[in-house]
C-alpha cells in the first residue's frame, strides 16, 4: 500500500481508505482488503504531483524569505535590513 500512496498527504490517504471501505460495503458487506484501498488509491492523483510547480514555487519563496526549515536547519539571524525587508512584505 505504501508504494500505491507515495506523495499522498494524510487526507488523500484517508479518503482511499473510505473509498476502500464503501466499495467493500457495496460489494456484498464484506470486510475490507489491501487491494480495496490500493485500487481506490490508484484513482486519486496527489496534490504533490497536481500542484507540483506551486509546491516548488513555495518552497523556493520560502527560502528566499528564511522560513524555518522543518528539517531542522534552522533560521538565519535578522539583521536590520532583513526585518525591513519583511515589514514591507506584509
């Protein structure tokens, strides 16, 4: 199932379970299986790969502007000109 959802977000993966779920329910109420979420899954298309040039286009403004890393590089020192430069943004 992992290979089936890679870029999946939590919500797109949610969703396939549910898919997967009703599609059980409706085919007899039977119990749900692997292959009735991978099937579901292979039906949604990811916003990772949808929004892909927003997504890098984010990333990209975000480093430009010294948003914190999630991975944990941490933040550069404000200087004078750098909080300025943040003011006129907002």
């Amino acid at each position: 199932m992992a290979e089936s959802t890679k870029g999946f977000s939590g919500a797109e993966i949610e969703a396939a379970v549910k898919a997967g779920l009703l599609h059980a329910f409706m085919d007899g109420e039977r119990e749900v299986e692997t292959k009735d979420i991978v099937e579901r899954a292979r039906q949604i298309q990811p916003t990772s790969v949808v929004k892909r040039e927003q997504i890098e286009s984010l990333r990209s403004w975000a480093k430009e502007h010294m948003a914190i890393d999630a991975g944990g590089s941490g933040l550069a020192p404000i200087t004078e000109a750098t909080a300025a430069e943040r003011a006129l943004e907002m």
